[in-house]
C-alpha cells in the first residue's frame, strides 16, 4: 500500500507530506476460506486497507508509533488475524542526503 501522510517530526514533513509504502501480513487459520472461495470466511483486504488508510491520514512524529498502531487495530478489528507483521518504509527521507528509504518492521500475535 502506498499513501502520502503526515508523519514526521519536522515542519517540512507536516506541510509536504512524504510517501511511505506499507507492507502487512496476516496470519490465520484459511483453511475455510481455501475450501469455501467465500468472503466472509477470510480477513476482508479492503477493510484492512480502509483502516490503514485512516490510520495513515493522522498525524504521528514517528514510523515505529504508526506500526505499532497498525498492529493493534487489525488485531483488534480482525478476529481471525493470529498475527501480524508490519513493515513501514518512509521514502525519500529528508535526511540530508539522498536516501531512498528508511524503515521499519515489527510483528505481534495474539
């Protein structure tokens, strides 16, 4: 997933948002959803994309606050996820030089 957001802590990065692309995997039990071919026997993407996507539209200062946060809610809102791994990359950081990404990885289960 890729969005614009405003995640930053310097002015710069609150006006002119940067890009960031998030990557999410989910764990859980498919075998019903492998057998059935039916929606809602698995995690719908869409509504985890909808909740990222909200997420993403807040401000935070830090990437590691945004994964954290991410996590949560697909935990959260997601019965069937078992575990999640998230890997955020903001690109082309305003560090000073150029630098095509930075990220940023964490995973928690249930």
């Amino acid at each position: 997933m890729e969005f614009r957001a405003p995640v930053g802590c310097f002015d710069e990065e609150k006006i002119v948002h940067p890009g960031f692309s998030v990557d999410v995997y989910i764990s859980f039990d498919a075998s019903d959803a492998m057998m059935s071919d039916k929606l809602d026997t698995t995690i719908n993407y869409q509504a985890v994309y909808l909740r990222i996507k909200e997420i993403m539209e807040v401000h935070h200062n830090i990437i590691e606050h945004v994964a954290n946060h991410i996590l949560d809610t697909i935990l959260n809102d997601f019965a069937k996820a078992q575990h999640v791994r998230c890997k955020i990359h903001k690109t082309f950081p305003a560090l000073g030089g150029r630098i095509a990404a930075v990220a940023f990885e964490a995973e928690r289960g249930r």
